[in-house]
C-alpha cells in the first residue's frame, strides 16, 4: 500500500485537497469551541446575581432582576387573550354559558358568581372583585392567592392567627399575586413547599415530602393549591381530605365520617359538599401522570436562548405552546393533537351535561316534594343519593383540565354521578306520589343566568351593591 506522501507526490491536486479538509475542520472545531464559550460565559452571566433575593421576598420583580427570562415569561401571565375550547386564558361567565349550575349551587357562593379563572398575575384582582367575596369571610381564602401569605404565616408564627383572622383583616396585608416566593427557596432556588396544608396531610399519611425527587416537585408545588381541600374546625384551618386516600371515593368517605358539609342547598336541603378543583388528584389517575410527567412538563415547558435551557413561567393551557408541549412527545401534527385534545374534552362535557340535567331536575323535585309536606324520612334517601351523585358530578367539573388530564376517570366518576341522581329521581317520584304531587314536576325557566338566579331567590342588586360597599371600604385600607 502507498503511503500518503507518496500519493501526494505522484498526485500533487491530492495535496490540496487534504489541505483543505484540514482547513474545514480548524474553521469547524473554531466555532464550536467560541460557540461553547460564549454559552458557559452566558451561563456564568445569567447566575451571577444581580441583587440579594431576602427570604421572605413578595416581590417578583425583586428576583426578575437576578432571573430576568423567568420573570419577563411570568409577566405575560397577565396576557387574557388565549382561549382554547373550553379553557384558556380569557376571562369567562361560567354561569352564563351554563345557568343550570346555578340551581345546582342553589344557597352557595358559586350561584352568585363563577368565572374561570384567569393567569396568576390576576389572583389578586380577581379574588377581589368576584362576588363570592365579602367581609366576614375567613382569611383562610387568602391561603393561595398571593406571595404575601407565606410571609404573613412566618411574621404570625401561628396558622390559626392567619386562618382565624377575616378576610378584610389582610385587605391591607395581601398586595401581590401569586409568584416566585410560592414555589422557590430564595437562597438555592430549589423548589420548596410554601403553603403548610400540603405539609400536615404529608405528615398524616406518613409521608416526607423530603423524599420527593425533583420531578416530582415540579408537581407538588402545584399541588399546595390546585387540589380539594376545606376549612376544618373554629379557626378554618386549612385542610387536605387526603388521610384515607386521594381517589374520589376516598375524599367522600372521609367526608362522609366527618359528618362535613359546606352548605344546605336552598332548594333540596341537602347537605352538600363543594369539590374545589381537584387537578392534582384526577391528573395523577391520567396516563401522562403514569409516565411520569409532572405538571410543569406541559403548563411550564422549556424554552432555548443561546445557551439557556429555562422553563417558561407562562403558566397556562399547554395548547397556547403546543409546539413546545405535546409536539415534544407526539409526532402527529398540531392540527391533530389539537383535535384529540379536544375529542376527549367533548365527551367528558356531554356527560357532565347529561348529569347536569339529572341533578337540576332533582333539586327542583326535592323542593316540590318539601313543599307539599314530604318529611325528614321519606326523603333521607333521595338526600342522601343527590349529594353522592353532586359530588361526583362536580368533582371532575370543579377540576377544568380532568376531561384531558384524565379522561377516563372522569368518564367513570360521571358515569356513577348519572346514575346516582337517577336513583334520586327515582327515590323522589316515590315520595311525590305518596303526596299527591302532579309528575313530571314542571321546571323553572332558568335559560339564563338572571332567570336561574331569580327563580332560587337571589338579588343580585343587592349582592353587587353590598360589593360595591366593600370594595370602597377595601381600597380605605390599602
């Protein structure tokens, strides 16, 4: 075999070729190498600190000056011009596109006032300005509003001076949204646990959120308030139902041993629980929960700049990123994943509808068989089957992302709903028989939300006048 000296001396035009591919390859290892440079350089610039974060910091900006991508994505929280199918981020009248929940919410605050809920940089306005709302309300419905209440949990040392307090007692306290403080220690920026309930039921189930890897943390940060929970005891102390397990079942049954109801419906008397919104528990039966994806993997997916990786703190409908989000995954077409999307949101709505339906007719039955002389016993079943199949019903409806998160538990769930309030019709024909009461019992017209607030009594002059007082009272004690 020739060496190479000796083609290139029998082959000048060789010589020149190789010099060229060494050349090439100089130019290429010259720009990787600038190129990584400059990233680690980008790198050191970005975690040089620009200010000293204080360990009970409020403010997000305070922090954006040290994490300015984070923050400038956490700004546009603010923004409320996405709007998906069913979600997004668009302010919404629940009660209008559905007046039919307000039969359901019939003596509760939901009845007066529901509207989706907006990005994080609207909790404070928002939890504000809504009806349900007002003096005397506990502080304890301050608890995942704002960065301001873990400082004002560590300035009392006491959960039950926080919880105890009045709604109108941290009025002046309570000033800034949900942000950084919430979910980041200020001194290593590892994700950290901020609101205490999430902690005590950790405690109760023999747990140790220290245990918890990162990815899973990226969840549980979420989960201090995107979860059921309700005021237990004279101070309203917060509380997470999860001692006996974290299914629907589970929750209802420790409800249920408890003897706890949030309200009295107004028209059937039932002794009602209202789920909040359950995400974490219904995402965790959901097949991307089963592979190990977090919350943060879709709602917070990473964006690339130079040579930063970040999450973006956009928190908000993975299909507003969905380039970024299930793209990342799934090689079938945005078009297409948008429509699978919303294929399984369908069909959960329509059922939530179908038990909807059930459970208004049941109510309004309930009150015709109150009103014409039924008695605590006869209608003990029919209660007691209505509030099983509301609390199915509004579990997976209170939990806005369930129909994708977890499509077929809540098909489940509402499957059992519809049955449950069946039965309660059932149970209820039986008792309006025995009374001479004429059937099918004729029903109100509720075809908007006026007409449904209207027919259950609520006067809603009233209900925005008495907001109106409060709020010039409110902004006295900013």
């Amino acid at each position: 075999m020739k060496s190479i000296a000796t083609l290139v001396t029998e082959k000048p035009w060789l010589g020149w070729v190789l010099f060229l591919i060494t050349l090439l390859i100089v130019v290429v290892l010259g720009i990787s190498t600038t190129s990584v440079l400059d990233r680690t350089g980008e790198e050191i610039r970005e975690f040089q600190m620009v200010t000293t974060i204080g360990e009970m910091e409020v403010d997000s900006s305070v922090w954006g000056k040290n994490f300015v991508r984070e923050f400038d994505t956490w700004l546009k929280t603010k923004e409320t011009d996405f709007k998906s199918k069913y979600n997004g981020s668009a302010m919404r009248d629940m009660l209008e596109e559905d007046p039919r929940w307000v039969i359901l919410w019939a003596g509760y605050g939901f009845a007066k006032d529901y509207n989706q809920g907006r990005g994080h940089a609207h909790t404070i306005e928002d939890t504000r300005n809504t009806l349900r709302t007002n003096s005397g309300m506990p502080g304890t419905c301050w608890t995942c509003k704002s960065t301001d209440v873990p400082r004002l949990m560590n300035k009392l040392g006491d959960l039950d001076k926080f919880y105890g307090a009045k709604w109108e007692d941290w009025v002046e306290e309570i000033k800034n949204p949900i942000g950084c403080l919430d979910c980041h220690d200020p001194k290593t920026m590892n994700l950290r646990i901020s609101r205490p309930a999430l902690l005590e039921v950790y405690e109760r189930m023999g747990k140790d959120i220290d245990d918890a890897t990162h990815q899973e943390m990226r969840s549980l940060v979420c989960a201090q308030c995107h979860v059921e929970y309700y005021f237990k005891g004279e101070h309203k102390h917060l509380t997470f139902p999860w001692d006996k397990g974290m299914t629907m079942e589970d929750m209802e049954k420790y409800y249920d041993e408890y003897n706890f109801s949030d309200w009295r419906h107004k028209l059937s008397k039932v002794p009602m629980v209202k789920p909040q919104h359950p995400d974490f528990e219904l995402f965790r039966t959901g097949i991307h929960s089963q592979r190990g994806l977090a919350c943060a993997d879709c709602h917070m997916p990473y964006n690339a700049e130079g040579g930063m990786k970040y999450s973006n703190h956009h928190v908000t409908s993975p299909l507003k990123y969905i380039s970024k989000t299930c793209v990342t995954c799934h090689r079938e077409s945005e078009e297409d994943l948008t429509n699978n999307v919303y294929e399984r949101q369908d069909k959960v709505k329509e059922a939530t509808s179908s038990a909807v339906e059930m459970l208004t007719h049941a109510h309004v039955e309930a009150k015709a068989a109150w009103d014409n002389g039924a008695t605590e016993e006869e209608m003990k079943p029919a209660i007691e089957l209505i509030r099983k199949a509301q609390w199915r019903c509004d579990f997976v409806a209170a939990s806005h992302g369930a129909p994708f998160h977890a499509p077929l538990e809540s098909a489940r769930i509402l499957a059992d709903s519809i049955k449950l309030a069946g039965e309660a019709r059932l149970a209820l024909a039986a008792v309006l028989t025995e009374h001479n009461v004429a059937q099918p019992v004729q029903m109100p017209d509720i075809s908007t939300k006026a007409k449904a607030q209207a027919y259950i009594g609520l006067d809603m002059d009233a209900e925005r006048a008495k907001k109106a007082a409060d709020l010039k009272t409110w902004s006295k004690l900013k």
